[in-house]
C-alpha cells in the first residue's frame, strides 16, 4: 500500500501537516515535479507560490536558479520528496546565501537517515512520512507521473490568478 495518490494527493496532506504560516510566507516549488504538491499547499495556506529551477547535469552537479527572495520573511521549499537528498541539499546551500528569510523543507516523503544533512540546511524539515531508510518514489505514490515545464509553470499561473482573485474580494 502507498502513502500517497499521486503528486497532489501528497500535497495536500503536508499542508495538513504544515499548517497554518505566519505574514511574509512564500511557497517555493521545485520546478517541475514538486509543483503539483507545492499548489495544493499553496492553495490551502492561501500563500503566494514561486518556482525553483533545480536541474542535474549528466556528471550529477545541480544547478538551482531561485527567484528574487527580497521581502519573503519565511521560505516553504516543496519538492515530491527526498529520496537522496541531493536537490534538496543544493537549494537549502543557494537559499542561505540568496536570503536571510527563514527557511523550512516541506515534503510528503522524507527518509530518517536523510533528516541529519537537511536539518543544517534549512531551518526545519517537515514531511508527512519518514520511513526509516530510503525507497524508491514508486514505493510512496500510486501513480507518478513526470510533470511537464510548461505545466508546472502554468500552475504556478493558475495559482497566482486565484490568489488575486481572492483578494479581490
């Protein structure tokens, strides 16, 4: 049996998990498969949503572009999930020196022996399930599927209209 649905399934149970978020939170997905999870915290925390550009070359060295951060008081990163810790590691060093905000790893799945090296980096880690050792993604979703770029960008669109939207009313 699986934890999770799929990407947005477990999305919504972190938001559950991550609760409420104090004035100055943005929620910063990982482009492109953590954008389904990042939406649905997003949507219901009513946070602002922003993208980040995580890629791998062929040798293994990541690449993080981060949107401008000025202003942004607490940094809610989203991916899929950890399950080597790699990207997540990458992002948590380029947030340090891109901003000051508080910074707080927030996914569905987030193995035990990963916690010690991610907890340097960020401020907290939050995750709906920590299995004790590392498993395949496929282990924790019934249906995981690859999210096309210009998908997740257009969530991330979505997203912003529905926000403005709201405070409009």
């Amino acid at each position: 049996m699986t934890d999770f649905r799929d990407l947005a399934d477990g999305g919504r149970a972190l938001a559950q998990v991550v609760g409420e978020q104090p004035p100055g939170t943005i929620v910063l997905g990982v482009v492109p498969n953590g954008i389904p999870g990042a939406v649905e915290v997003a949507q219901a925390l009513q946070l602002p949503l922003m993208g980040v550009e995580v890629e791998r070359d062929a040798a293994g060295i990541v690449d993080v572009r981060v949107p401008d951060l000025a202003g942004v008081q607490r940094v809610l990163l989203v991916d899929d999930a950890v399950e080597t810790g790699t990207a997540a590691r990458a992002v948590g060093r380029v947030l340090r020196k891109a901003t000051r905000a508080q910074t707080v790893l927030a996914v569905p799945v987030c193995p035990r022996a990963e916690l010690a090296s991610l907890e340097v980096l960020f401020d907290s880690v939050v995750a709906v399930v920590y299995p004790l050792e590392r498993r395949s993604l496929t282990w924790h979703y019934d249906v995981l599927a690859p999210v096309p770029r210009d998908v997740a960008y257009a969530a991330i669109a979505a997203h912003a209209d529905a926000l403005a939207s709201l405070a409009d009313d």
